[in-house]
C-alpha cells in the first residue's frame, strides 16, 4: 500500500509538471492524487465496487482541490485534474480495445462498459463536489446579508 501511494503521489506531481502547473503547487498536486488513490485502494480492498469506490475517491478530490485553491489561491483545476489522474481506468480501455481487435467482443463490451462507468464516476463525484460547493457559498453569503 505504501508503494502504491507514493506511486500516485509521484505520477499526480509529474502529470502536474505536464499540465503546467506552478511549482510551489506540485506537492499539492501529489497529495491530492495520493490522498484520492488511498481512498480507493481502500473501498476497494473492503470489496466496494469499482465504480463506487471510484465515484467516492473523485468526490474527495475534488473536495480537497477546493480546499486547496481556496489556501493557495490557485485555480480548482490545477489540484483535481493532476489528483484525478491515478483513477482514469487507461489500462481497463486499452485492454477493452485490445479485445476488440482480437474479435472478442463480448469481453471486449463488458471491459468497455466497465471503463466507461468508471469513467463517469470520475466525472459525476467531480460535479457533486462542484454542486455542494456552489451551494455552501450561497447559503454562507445570503447569512452575511
């Protein structure tokens, strides 16, 4: 588990030094993708399904890439995008293409389904996060008038 975190902690920092992202943020940047791996790796080892699992880790990274962008005053996306980068299922798409190619398709459109709700997950926790967020803001700034 150590390894894989420190795994995640690296390619979440290096995906940031691709994405541009300033280098006072790239420790962050890690944290985030290390911190959102941690929690997957441990819903999946309490047997959570992937999706699930994926959809829970997305949501608190897109919680701490807020919390962050707020304290360094950085833009949300530098943090979620490198964080979010350690939860894309790359390899689940490749091996689904990978199937296709080899004409077996019914494996090939499971893993391909499969990827895709992953990929959803990914997507649907970043806009919950983005949801209640907006929402905090408007109850907090309607009881400061």
């Amino acid at each position: 588990m150590i390894y894989q975190l420190i795994t995640s902690f690296i390619s979440s920092a290096a995906f940031g030094i691709i994405f541009n992202a300033p280098r006072k943020s790239l420790i962050q940047c890690g944290f985030v993708g290390m911190v959102g791996w941690g929690f997957y790796k441990y819903l999946s080892n309490e047997e959570v399904d992937a999706v699930v699992a994926t959809l829970i880790a997305s949501f608190i990274i897109a919680i701490i890439s807020h919390f962050f962008a707020k304290k360094y005053r950085t833009p949300v996306i530098i943090f979620s995008v490198a964080g979010i980068i350690p939860l894309v299922p790359g390899g689940m798409a490749y091996d689904a293409m990978r199937h296709f190619v080899e004409n077996d398709y019914a494996t090939a459109l499971e893993m391909a389904a499969r990827a895709f709700m992953i990929s959803g997950s990914i997507a649907f926790g970043l806009v919950i996060s983005e949801v209640i967020n907006q929402v905090t803001r408007k109850i907090s700034l309607k009881k400061l008038n």
